[in-house]
C-alpha cells in the first residue's frame, strides 16, 4: 500500500476515535468491559513493541550479555521507574548504549 | 478584549511545561521517520495527518521493516484505542457547543491536551458547585464556563503547534547525523519511558508481560501480525485477571 494512503486511512480512523462520543454522546457512558480492555491497551501494546525491538538483532534472538541494547533497556526500565521522566530515561539509555559500545567495539 | 481570549491563553499556559518534553519526543520522530525512507513531507505531513505520538513512533518501525499497509494501518489504530476514552470523557464538557465546533475540537484531541483541559473543567466544576451552594453566581465564572473549550483549544494548538516544529526539526537533523549514534535505540528508550507509568497494578503488568512475550515468540510470523495478536490476548488476559483480583 502506499505510504500516503496508509497515512491518510491511519489519520481519519484515529480522528474517528477521537470524534466519535464527543459527536454522538451527551453523556452516555463507554460499557465497562470495553473501558477495562481499554485500559490496558497501553501497557500492552508497547511491551509488545519493545520486547522484540529490544530483544532481536535482525532475526537473531540476542539473550546475552553481549546485547548492549538489552543492558540499556534494563537499566533505562529502572530510570523510569524510579524518576518517570521521560528525558531522563531516554538520556540514560543512550549513555549506557553508548559507552558500552565505546568500550567493547 | 473577546471572552474567549483569556480562556485560549490560560489552555495555553497550563500545556506549556509539557510541551518542553513534547520536544525531543517531535525531533526523534523525525529523525525515525527519515531513518525508514519516508520523504521529508511524508514525515511532516504524518504529524498533522496522524497526530498521535507514539504511533508514530511505531509507524516509522513499521514502515523501515517493509511491513504490509494494512497490518501498519491496524497497528496505529490499535496503538490509538486509547483516545475513545478521552472521547467519551469529555463529551459532556462540549455537548451544548454546535456539531461544527465538536467537529474542529475533536482533532485536537491528544494525550496531552485531554490531561490538561479535563483536569481544568473538573475545577470549573467544583468552583460552581461552591457557588451554587452559596447562592452566589459570579458573571464571571458563568463566562468561563462558557468558553471553557477555548481553554481546550489553547492546550490543543500550543502542543499541535510545537509538534509541527519539533517534527521539521527532527526531519532537518535526521538529514545530518550519522548512523554510528544508533539513534534508532530511542524509539524502544522513548516506549519504556511511556510504559513503565502504565503498570499501576498487577493485572497491567501482567497483562503486559503476558503480550511481550507472545510478541517475541511471535516475532517471526509473517507480516509482522505477531504484534497485533500479541496485543489482544495481552488485553483479553488484563480483562479477565481484572474480574479475578
């Protein structure tokens, strides 16, 4: 598919979500199973996303010491949970990344 | 001086410390989106066409890995549910405003934005009931009220305004810097920063560990459609350890 249109069918469903309760609801409520799945579509979504990125190199499942990036991401998890800064855990993951890779490539 | 103005500016206002970390969140993005192959103006035009962070975010991986269209379609949906709930949060806040205004309104409709302005009418709120009670009704605080989406709009297009500019000059640096950085690690670094807030109980980590792992077994499996299975039984597995703890 072309990138544009996937752009433009990507943009107007996410507006669509954004538009749809505040077009049509007065004050009608979202049914509760859906608010539960809902909220854990977040935490989910992006452990599903990280995991692999973190984990693989290439198709290779990279499960050693010798995965700089999984140390990174070990010690960025760490940084966001003791400070939740988002710049801070960013900041502190490409350092470590960055100096393991200084000091062992 | 227009009713409307102090509202756009106090909206404003309020966003303003967050738009500092919104920042570099815009410039990675672009520097993702040129590291993928996307042209310049398919990176900026992503930003308003989109507008929504962290898809984004993912979009960029999605689209370097060749992923077919729909599957990257359904992922940044997915990524996106969330804004259903903003939705239906703060419908009531705009249901006497006319269908043209929702319609306008509801592009600005992000994280950011929904955080600030509920938080302000949640506080409208509360001030009039005091007010009711005292049988005091401040022209004032009725005018506010009044405009309150103008206090949504302010917050709206400061943060849209500041993405645009941080998208352009993520896209201007991306140009220039070299591969060696592997700044391409910040996309996973910028994911932990937004998930690690979200485990705030035991079903949400669970529910998490649970679609990480499916999602690496699942890696190989083609179109990439391991990361969309991952998510839902991820989501089915919170749903069910909700209704059990």
């Amino acid at each position: 598919m072309n990138l544009w249109l996937i752009m433009i069918a990507a943009g107007v469903i996410t507006y669509g979500l954004r538009l749809i309760f505040i077009l049509l609801v007065g004050d009608r409520e979202i049914p509760d199973d859906i608010k539960t799945g809902l909220y854990f579509v977040p935490p989910t979504v992006l452990t599903a996303i990280i995991l692999p990125e973190v984990l693989f190199s290439g198709d290779k499942l990279q499960l050693n010491f010798g995965n700089f990036r999984l140390i990174a991401s070990i010690i960025a998890v760490f940084v966001a949970w003791k400070t939740k800064s988002p710049i801070l855990t960013v900041a502190a993951g490409m350092i470590i990344l960055w100096v393991l890779q200084a000091l062992f490539i | 001086m227009r009713p409307q103005f102090p509202e756009f500016i106090s909206g404003l206002k309020a966003v303003l410390p967050i738009l500092i970390g919104v920042i570099p969140f815009g410039m990675i993005y672009g520097v993702l989106a040129l590291d993928a192959g996307m042209l310049p103006v398919q990176a900026q035009a992503m930003s308003s066409i989109v507008f929504a962070g962290s898809s984004q975010f993912i979009a960029t991986q999605l689209i370097g890995g060749s992923v077919i269209g729909i599957v990257i379609v359904l992922t940044i949906v997915i990524v996106n549910l969330r804004h259903l709930l903003y939705s239906a949060s703060i419908a009531p806040y705009f249901k006497n405003l006319s269908k043209t205004k929702k319609v306008f309104l509801a592009y600005f409709l992000t994280d950011e934005a929904y955080a600030v302005a509920i938080a302000h009418f949640r506080s409208l709120d509360r001030e009039q009931s005091h007010q009711k009670q005292a049988k005091n009704n401040s022209e004032h605080l009725i005018i506010r009220s009044k405009y309150k989406y103008y206090y949504y709009l302010g917050a709206g297009f400061g943060l849209w305004s500041i993405w645009q500019i941080s998208t352009a000059a993520g896209i201007y640096l991306g140009a220039i810097i070299p591969e060696s950085w592997s700044l391409d690690f910040t996309l996973a670094l910028t994911l932990i920063a937004l998930v690690v807030p979200t485990f705030e109980d035991r079903a949400s980590l669970i529910a998490a560990l649970v679609a990480g792992l499916i999602s690496v077994f699942a890696f190989t499996m083609p179109y990439k459609i391991g990361l969309l299975v991952a998510a839902f039984v991820g989501i089915t597995a919170g749903v069910f350890l909700k209704k059990r703890l």
